[in-house]
C-alpha cells in the first residue's frame, strides 16, 4: 500500500544527541531534518512530506479564525477530582503537571470569532494536555461551545483529538459523551451546520459522541482516527491490521469521512464550506 | 450428587459449607443416621456467612457477580416480564447482530419495544452473542426499533449488559463509534419516554449507545464505567491484576453513580445475587419499569424531552471561576 510513499532518505547524518532540542525537528516520515521556524511558520506541517505535527490549540484558532477576531470563552472552567481519584499519581497532580507544560487550564480552548467575516463558534481540543481526554470541564466547554452557535444562530467547529474519555473523572467523563451529542441533537434542531475536524489522533469516547456527528466531517491527512485501540483490537482479534487502518485516508473510503483537508488549506476550504452551508442564512 | 454453587473465588467460605451440607444429605440418604440436626447447624452457618460476604461486596466482588455465568440475562428479564415477546432482527443495512436483540413485546397488557444486549450462557451462544459485545450493526438495528417505537407511540425500555462494543475491524470499517455516537445523539431526542436498566456490565460507550434515558436504573450488583477494570489497571497500573484497585478507584458501584446522578434508581437483588433467585430479581426489576413508565407517560412529551435534556446536561463536576466572580 503507497499510503505513506517511500521514505526519501536524507543526505547528512546526524546523531540525535547532535540536535539542539529546540531548533530542529526530524520528520518521522521521512527522517528529513526541519528548521523548527520553519516547521511553525508552515502550521507544523513538514513542507516536503506533508506530515503534520500537532497544533496547539491556540495556534490552531489562528490559522482558522480572521485576525484579531477571535473572543475566548469559558476560561474559568476547570477539572476538579470527583471521584479523589488516586492510581499511581494522584489526578489533582496529573493535572498541575500538564497546566505547568501547557500554560492552558485543560484541553479545550473555546470561543466565538469571524471566518470570511461570518461568525462561528469554535471549540479545539489540545492533545498536549493529558492526550485531550474528556472530562467534566472540557464536555462543559464543548457542550457551552454548542449551545452558543443555538443562541447565536451560528455554525459550530470543534476540532478534535482525543485519547477518549477521561479516566480519571469515571463514568462522569462517559456522561460527557450523552451532554455533548445532546446539544448537537439541538443544534442540528436549530438548522445550523456542524463542522467536525478530526486531527491526530481522535479516539474512544470522543469519536463515538461529537466528533462522528458532524453535518460535514473533515480529517488532517494521515491521523489516526477510531474508537478501538489499534492495539487492542490486534490482542482481541489475534488478526493482522489492514494497511492504512484506521487513517484519515481508510476512513474517507470506507465513507465516514467527507473529505480530508490539508492544514494549509483548511481556513479557506472551510469558509468556503460555511459560505455554502450557512452563508445564504446569515443575511436572513 | 449436587453441585456447588458458591464458584466465586470470594464465595469459598460458602462453598466450604456447602460441601458439607451435599455430603451431609448425601448420608442422611443413604443411611438411616438422623442428622438432621447438624444440617441445620450447617444451614444457619450458610445463612450468617452469606450475610457477612455479601453485605460487605468489594467493587471487584460485585463485578464479578454481574459477570457470573449464572447471572439472568436481557432475554431471561424479557421472559419474565413482558409477554408476547416478538424479536425483530436486522439493520436494514448490513446484517443481524445478535448480541442486541428487541421487539415489542407487552408490560401488563400495554405495548412497549424492548431492548437488550444479550450475551451467551454457553460457547455455542457466545459464538453467535458474540459475548453480549456488539458490531455497529447492533446499535443501528436497535435505533430503527427505537424510531419505530417513536412513530408508533410505544415506550422503550432497554436492558445494558455489555463489556463494551467489539474492538475488532469490521466493527472499525463500518464505524461503531459513529453508530454509538449517533444513537446518544437520537436517543437524547426520541419522543417516547425510555427506560433504561443496568442487569450487568455497563461497559463503556457500548453501554451508553443503549442508555440515553428519562430514568436510568442499575441492579445492586451491576456496575457501569468509563473503561473496564482491566483496561484501566492495564494502562494506570500497567498490570491488568491490579484491576481490584481500579474498580475501587473508579468509583462505579451503583451508590456512586447514584450520587453522581448517573443512575436514578439502585433496584435490590436476592441475597448472593440475581442469579440465586431469577423471578425475585425480576419481580423486583419489573416493580421499578412499571413504576418510572407510569411517571413518565404523565409527562407531556415537551416536558419530558426538556427533562431528559437537563438530566445529561448537568452531568459532570468542574468549577467554573468566572461564575464564581460574577
């Protein structure tokens, strides 16, 4: 399968230890060494091969959103440890830990802007903190990002990435699932488009509530997107994994997908897709 | 010679003194020795060591109870409480699954859809229950029975008994989490009241898929969570031996999910579990859908739908500092 094409092999050979940590990036594609200011320039997007490196959520919204537009919400909303949840490491320090790493409070930034002048309310999952799983405070977020596009009479973005469900939050991260579908149920009520943005990778709980529920459903190319583990499907079934399982790629030909859009492309072909879906309405 | 019934690792005491009682009968058959009086020595000994195990169940103990071979299942409760039962199959799309099963069938004389995942007693049942674990084409089935309950007026009432949706390729390339997904998303929305109950396993998203409900209930020893006790200790605890101290971390037995709201109603089992007792168990079951439908269809269906609503929105515990200042 030429899913990923070959591997172009690079000329120079560099020992890992030989890289300084912060100006260069190898592309695990190729093996292709990356000026990391150019890398961010290009949305985290390795120019030559096309893989694309997680965004943070924050940059995410800016290469979507028009300049300057974009209003954040729901900022006080945070976890808190319902269930005093302590495995290894206690939750409340999980938590601390990635604040510290992240500077967000959790893994949702959410909140209203303009693209192509219309507005749009717009929720992005950070897969930096705690692999973007769900809990109480990111389904309230979501769910608060879904009842303002009802309120607002405006289209509804999420982009997803997502381990699933938050562990540590139990069977109130699972709830989060049944209130986030909930208010999409309302939204679709409402006559107003959802657009769901799958980037790698979005799993579980959060693929089977908000993120399979989009009007329009786009991917990144090459994430890897699912409800079961890879793994774990493997250990269940004792069977080999088709080549490309569970990509964006397998996924649009096995007709969940609409369409996968590149990172560079993804602000113009979505205004372009609002306009389509939303645009005649908003003069209304 | 009868068997033993007590076959839980923690149920040993039990099983120690039900051993003895078998010999003990055994004797008391085939010799003319009357020893009646250490059979009832030994049956009041069974009688306080059952109160002293099973009023103390660990989460893991009672996980094993709803997982107990013996343990009633959708079709056994579906028996037992409803009549004339008819199971409509398939999806319209793909094929049968049979590890969900429904049809109308009567409560009392009125005309419900009944629903369940059902899972096999033995390997041959397994094969085709395929371990109560269903492929997309379960969910999308049982929301066709749903919308037909809802154009039809019929109250729905599901039985969640899963260890989770099937991980397995077919179940990826026809997009179970989406089936899921759009099942929560259809099931906030349907305008019949829906009652849904807990019998065993409430696994995960694959539970959910089935539980979107005005009242949802759970038997004593049924338990209902975010990720099976072995998958979480296989990913915290790096161990899935150490899924004891994941079922006490996740905090799913039923009077947690009570407090949580998760659950409106914890429904008591016969002593030991349902299993030792099938028609108090479902006696028990049908005394608490009769009562919540009877509540439910007072509800005009505006009412009822904004209800269900608020009941899935306000789950959850975060803080919120912005309200707090304002």
């Amino acid at each position: 399968m030429a899913l990923f094409g070959k591997p172009q092999y690079s000329t120079v050979t560099v020992k890992k230890k030989d890289i300084p940590k912060d100006l260069w990036t190898k592309c695990p594609k190729t093996g292709e060494i990356i000026y990391n200011r150019v890398l961010k320039e290009n949305l985290m997007v390795v120019p030559s091969s096309g893989y694309h490196f997680p965004l943070k959520a924050r940059d995410r919204i800016a290469s979507m959103l028009d300049e300057g537009t974009f209003e954040e919400m729901d900022m006080g909303v945070h976890s808190l440890d319902p269930l005093e949840f302590n495995a290894t490491s206690s939750y409340p320090e999980k938590l601390k830990q990635n604040q510290d790493k992240t500077k967000e409070t959790d893994t949702v930034i959410s909140g209203m802007g303009t693209m192509g002048g219309m507005p749009v309310s717009i929720a992005v999952m950070d897969f930096r903190f705690m692999a973007a799983s769900l809990g109480s405070a990111a389904g309230e977020k979501i769910t608060r990002a879904i009842e303002r596009g009802v309120e607002k009479k405006c289209p509804v973005i999420i982009v997803s990435a997502s381990g699933g469900a938050r562990m540590q939050e139990g069977i109130l991260s699972l709830m989060q699932l049944a209130k986030t579908s909930a208010a999409l149920a309302k939204l679709s009520e409402a006559g107003l488009p959802y657009f769901s943005i799958l980037t790698n990778p979005t799993m579980a709980g959060v693929m089977a509530s908000y993120a399979s529920l989009g009007d329009v459903i786009i991917a990144e190319p090459e994430a890897l997107i699912g409800f079961a583990g890879p793994r774990v499907i493997k250990e269940t079934t004792q069977q080999d994994l088709p080549a490309g399982f569970q990509t964006s790629e397998f996924l649009l030909e096995h007709g969940l997908v609409d369409l996968i859009i590149p990172r560079g492309e993804m602000r113009d072909r979505m205004i372009n897709l609002i306009k389509a879906l939303y645009g005649s309405k908003k003069s209304a | 010679m009868e068997d033993v019934t007590y076959t839980l690792e923690f149920e040993k005491p039990l099983r120690e003194l039900e051993k003895q009682l078998i010999t003990l009968n055994q004797v008391s058959k085939e010799s003319k020795v009357d020893v009646t009086s250490e059979i009832e020595a030994i049956e009041a000994k069974i009688d306080k060591t059952k109160m002293e195990i099973y009023s103390n169940l660990t989460p893991w103990q009672r996980v094993q109870l709803s997982r107990h071979p013996k343990r009633p299942y959708s079709l056994d409760y579906i028996d037992m409480i409803f009549t004339d039962f008819e199971e409509l199959h398939g999806d319209r799309r793909f094929r049968e699954d049979a590890a969900i099963v429904g049809g109308p069938a009567f409560l009392n004389g009125e005309s419900v859809m009944v629903l369940g995942q059902q899972k096999g007693r033995n390997t041959r049942e397994n094969l085709k229950r395929n371990f109560g674990c269903p492929h997309p084409e379960g969910y999308r089935k049982a929301m066709r029975l749903m919308e037909m309950a809802e154009k039809f007026g019929m109250p729905v009432v599901t039985f969640v008994d899963t260890p989770g949706a099937y991980p397995g390729i077919g179940a990826e390339e026809r997009h179970v989490a989406e089936a899921i997904a759009v099942n929560i998303r259809d099931m906030s929305a349907l305008k019949v009241p829906i009652v849904t109950i807990v019998i065993g396993e409430g696994g995960s998203g694959g539970a959910l898929g089935m539980a979107v409900a005005d009242e949802v209930m759970i038997l004593e020893n049924g338990y209902y969570s975010v990720i099976s006790p072995e998958g979480c200790a296989a990913i915290l605890w790096k161990d899935r031996a150490a899924a004891p101290q994941a079922a006490d971390a996740l905090k799913f037995s039923p009077e947690y999910l009570a407090k949580f709201g998760v659950v409106d109603r914890v429904i008591d089992e016969p002593m030991g579990g349902a299993h030792r007792d099938y028609a108090v168990a479902a006696q028990n079951l049908k005394t608490a859908i009769v009562d919540s439908l009877a509540k439910l269809q007072k509800k005009s269906t505006e009412k009822l739908l904004e209800d269900r609503y608020q009941r899935f929105r306000n789950l959850g515990e975060y803080a919120d500092s912005a309200a707090m200042e304002a």
